[in-house]
C-alpha cells in the first residue's frame, strides 16, 4: 500500500493517521474545517497526533475538540 500523501491527498475524517503523518497545510485545512478557525497546533496535540496508536483524522478532530473544551 502507498503511503498517503499528507501534502496533496483528500483528506477525511476516516483517514487513517500513519506513521508517515506530516504537519501540513492540508492537514491544517482540513483541522481547521472540522474544528473551527480556532485551530492550533501545540505540543501536546502533536505528540498525540505521532503517538504511534491507531486512529483516524476524525478521532484526532474530536480529540482537539474534547481538550479544547476541557479547557475553558
């Protein structure tokens, strides 16, 4: 299987999160569109995003979503 190209590819909220996952701005968008333009990158988001354990870009959505109204 081919990895997934994190620069150019349809990302989904069923996409799965490979060991091969890249920090861009297509991923940012797609963030940005599930999660509202308050969308950030930290520290902690992104080491869960590298974790290694299995999950889709709609899990880390609700992730970020689930840590950011824990917040406030």
């Amino acid at each position: 299987m081919a990895d997934f190209d994190w620069h150019g590819g349809v990302i989904e909220p069923t996409t799965p999160v490979d060991r091969n996952y890249r920090n861009t701005q297509n991923v940012r968008r797609f963030f940005v569109s599930a999660c509202g333009a308050s969308f950030t990158f930290d520290r902690a988001f992104m080491a869960f995003l590298k974790d290694g354990k299995a999950k889709t870009m709609g899990d880390a959505a609700m992730e970020w979503t689930s840590r950011r109204s824990s917040q406030g």
